[in-house]
C-alpha cells in the first residue's frame, strides 16, 4: 500500500494522473487531498511533507495512510500545543 501511495502522491505532484483506475482508498485520499483546498503556492512542499510522515507512519505499522486532513490537523495541534507552553514560560 505505500508503493501505491507514493505512486499516487507523485503523481500529483508531476501535475498528471496518468490511469484511470483507482482503489477505493486512493479515491478517498483525492478527495480529501481536494477538500484541504491548499493554496498553490505551497501545495507542493505540504504534499511532500505530508508523504513523509506517511511514510514515517507506515513504517511503523500503520496499516493504510492517514488523511491530508488529518495531517494538516496534527500539525495545528502541535503549533498550538507549542504557543500554549511557550504561553505558560
């Protein structure tokens, strides 16, 4: 499954979904990727990024990808975790 994932997330950073065909999951993955609604001028570094902590993830044991979403929400919370603590110093 991380081959197809990287497959996938290269894929759309060359700009071109060369197939057709996809799993359910990749699908899934599409559309929340589109409903993240990231601006284009940093898309691309966010995509990279968010491929390796995935990779991280399913190195570890993660048994499918985890959302954009979910990525982009961890990484508020720690921002926000960061501020609150910095806050309290």
């Amino acid at each position: 499954m991380l081959h197809q994932f990287n497959k996938l997330i290269q894929e759309l950073l060359r700009g071109t979904l060369s197939r057709n065909t996809f799993r359910p999951w990749e699908i899934e993955l599409l559309l929340d990727i589109e409903r993240c609604d990231l601006k284009d001028s940093n898309k691309k570094e966010m995509l990279r990024r968010y491929q390796k902590s995935v990779q991280r993830q399913m190195e570890k044991g993660a048994r499918a990808p985890m959302k954009l979403s979910e990525y982009l929400n961890a990484l508020k919370a720690k921002r926000e975790n960061r501020l609150a603590q910095a806050g309290t110093k």
